[in-house]
C-alpha cells in the first residue's frame, strides 16, 4: 500500500512569505522537510483574520494566556491599545478549519508570536520581554490534538514524522 505525504500546517513567515506584523518573513531552513517529501500547508493566523500586513504589533494582555483570550475573558492588543481579539479568534479558527481539511496532525509555527509562539510569547507589556506560554492558534490546534513544533525544532519534527 502506498503511504500517504505526511502534511503539516506551517506558519507562512517561516516559508517565506511576507506576512508578518512588520511586512517581512522570517524564512526557516525548511529543505530537510522538504528533502522528505512532506507537503508544507502555509497558514498566517493574523492575515486570516482580517488584520492588514504591515501591522502593529500585538500581545496578549499581561497576567493572561491564550487559553483565557479563547474563552473571552481577556484580550489581546496591538501596541495602539486597540483590541485585536476577535481578529486573532477568527483566524485562528480558520486555520484549524485548513488543518482539519488536510488531516494534518502536525504543525511548524513561529515562537514567540502572540498567534503562532509554541513555547513563548511577549509579555503584553510591549518593552521586548517574553514569558512561557502559547499564541492563539498554537493553543486551539493543541487542543484539537495537532502536535506543535516550532523553527528551532525541525529535528524533532522530523523524528516525530519518521515514528508516525
Ligand atoms: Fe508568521 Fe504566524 Fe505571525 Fe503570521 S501570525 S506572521 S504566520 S508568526
């Protein structure tokens, strides 16, 4: 029996794409990905969600996480103070709607953003500092049990892939 490509959902900054808050990417060395033969299904978060390219940047509010953002009971900002929750909740449900489709099951995502951070994210203060914690859709693909990676584990990726 043939065996499928494995897909996986990556943050489009890291493939290049000039997505981010500042109007750059942050291209990834992807080609021991791609060398595999693994499908790369590029998704921006932020973008999905209505927000303009370039942007201000955004966090999410002191004292609070992604999982309290999804629930409502906190925000998160841009650096004007205006509130950009209902954009990063868009987005990220529509990139969970992309990840179902392709039954993806894996996810390479940009730390330390407020959408796509797997491990860090600023901390809503504005003044460069990062705390633990997840960005918005990296918590909502979590809990729909899609396994998070981010740029600096690409290896780990791989090995993940090769057991599967
Ligand atoms: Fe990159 Fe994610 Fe930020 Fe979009 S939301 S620019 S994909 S880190």
């Amino acid at each position: 029996m043939t065996k499928c490509r494995p897909i996986v959902i990556i943050s489009a900054c890291l493939l290049g794409q000039t997505v981010r808050y500042d109007g750059k990417s942050k291209a990834a060395n992807l080609l021991p990905l791609i060398n595999q033969g693994i499908a790369l299904v590029p998704v921006c978060p932020e973008c999905a969600g209505g927000l303009p390219t370039p942007r201000a940047p955004c966090e999410i509010d002191p004292h609070a996480d992604a999982s309290k953002v999804l629930e409502g009971s906190c925000c998160i900002r841009n650096s004007l103070g205006e509130d950009c929750t209902e954009q990063y909740c868009r987005g990220a449900e529509l990139c969970l709607d992309i990840a179902k489709h392709c039954h993806a099951s894996l996810a390479l995502l940009k730390d330390k953003s407020p959408a796509c951070g797997t491990t860090l994210v600023h901390s809503g203060q504005f003044d460069g500092t990062l705390k633990a914690g997840r960005g918005i859709v990296a918590e909502l693909f979590e809990r729909h049990g899609i396994k998070l990676f981010n740029e600096q584990q690409i290896e780990q990726l791989l090995k993940e892939i090769k057991k599967s």
